[in-house]
C-alpha cells in the first residue's frame, strides 16, 4: 500500500483513466479515484499513470491528493518509479503555522526537509491530469476576466535540485456557455478555459501561448487539455459514482 491509509469504496465518488498523447500517438495512460470522507469533510484523488520512457523503461508515478471543503491542499504526495530510480515528494500542510512542510526522498537514501511559507489560497502542482484543475474550485470565478493563482511547483525529478516555488497561473473562461464533447460515444457537457503562465505578455501578443483546458461539471476534472505543441491528454472513461448527484 502506498497511501497513507487504505480508502473506504463507499466513500469512492468518482473514477475514471487518461490517455495522453503527443502527435496522436498514446505515450501514457492515468487511471484515478476520487473519495469524500464526510467525517474529515475532504476529497481525496489517488492516482497512477505508466508512461514508456526513450530508453524503454516504465515509469511509474503515483499520486495522493487531499484537499479540504474549500478544495485547499492539505496532503499531497507525488512518488516516482523506473527501474531502479525512486524518488518520492510529501507536501504537508500545518494548519497552526501556516506552512507546508515539505520532504524529498530518493533511491540513494537522500532526505531533504523544509518549511515554505504560504498564502491561505494555493495549489499544489503534479504530473497528473485529475489533479490539474482543482484550484478552480477554490474560490469564485470572474467568468468575464482573468483570474490569478497561487501554484506551488517543484523541478525535482530523481535527485533534489531546489526549493519548491510558488508561481502564479492566469485562467480565463473561453466561452460563457458550455459545450457538447463526445467521449467514447457519450455526449457530455464541458466549459471551456484558457490557461496561461502568470508572465504572460497580454499587452504585446495578442494570444500568448496557452492550454486549452474542457471542465467537466463534476470535482474539478477535466474531460480534456490541450496545448499548441501537439500534447493532448483525454478523459478515456469517467464514472459519476456519487449517489447525491
């Protein structure tokens, strides 16, 4: 078991997989769960994508994902496996300090641990699709301008290189009406959204590189992102498994 505890199925409210292309060609597939635990008022996302890498090794990783009412991260770890290679990132946030403690652990027994200061609104950055959008539900929308968020990202992969840091992100809805997508024959309703980096040149170019990303209606979960540079990651299936919907 690599979460931190074992999920109760009655608490499972959504499941669904990814397939992640690049020119059309699948290079990974994401499968993932999403819980309510009504007594910790939190959801939580566990994750797993297998990606086949240039020298033809599998790489594994693994994603657990907790947020409370508000959709703010509370616990977030993002663990990575190929071949020999382990490296595995924990994001814990501490209510009475206003801090994340954060911890990086590898293949060669490095152990590296600090604290970063934080605003009371963030989110956590991870390689994973199902994860990608939450923040959207952390506070309300201008649905007619641009809205700033707080991302914390790391450039750490198997060996520890810096500090996380905080980076703003720019989302702009594309459409005030939703629109119809087709996955795997079922006609499902998504809005649309532009996301961009936080330096963005809005005064200069008139539309500065982006990712398109197509919202489901459920948890914050896209249905699809896109980018100009021909990666492509689609929902393959997605299961609304909550009884109060």
């Amino acid at each position: 078991m690599w979460t931190t505890k074992n999920y109760n199925k009655s608490d499972k409210i959504f499941r669904g997989a990814y397939n992640y292309y690049r020119n059309d060609n699948i290079y990974a597939e994401e499968n993932f769960d999403v819980y309510f635990e009504k007594k910790e008022n939190s959801y939580i996302t566990v994750a797993e994508s297998l990606a086949r890498v240039a020298t033809g090794e599998m790489l594994s990783i693994k994603v657990e994902y907790v947020v409370n009412k508000e959709f703010i991260p509370t616990y977030v770890s993002i663990e990575k496996n190929m071949g020999k290679e382990f490296a595995k990132e924990v994001f814990k946030y501490v209510t009475k300090r206003n801090h994340i403690l954060y911890s990086f652990d590898n293949s060669e027994g490095f152990h590296h641990e600090e604290e970063i200061i934080t605003a009371p609104r963030y989110h956590i950055a991870t390689p994973q699709a199902s994860t990608s959008m939450l923040f959207l539900k952390s506070k309300k929308l201008d649905v007619s301008g641009k809205n700033s968020f707080n991302v914390l990202s790391t450039i750490n992969q198997w060996d520890f290189k810096d500090s996380p840091e905080f980076k703003n992100v720019i989302v702009e809805r594309a459409n005030l009406t939703t629109e119809k997508m087709n996955i795997d024959g079922q006609n499902v309703q998504a809005t649309q959204f532009k996301l961009y980096d936080g330096e963005a040149d809005f005064k200069n170019v008139k539309e500065p590189p982006h990712i398109k990303v197509f919202l489901s209606q459920h948890g914050g979960i896209p249905y699809m992102l896109r980018s100009d540079d021909g990666t492509k990651i689609q929902i393959k299936y997605f299961n609304n498994l909550n009884k109060d919907d």
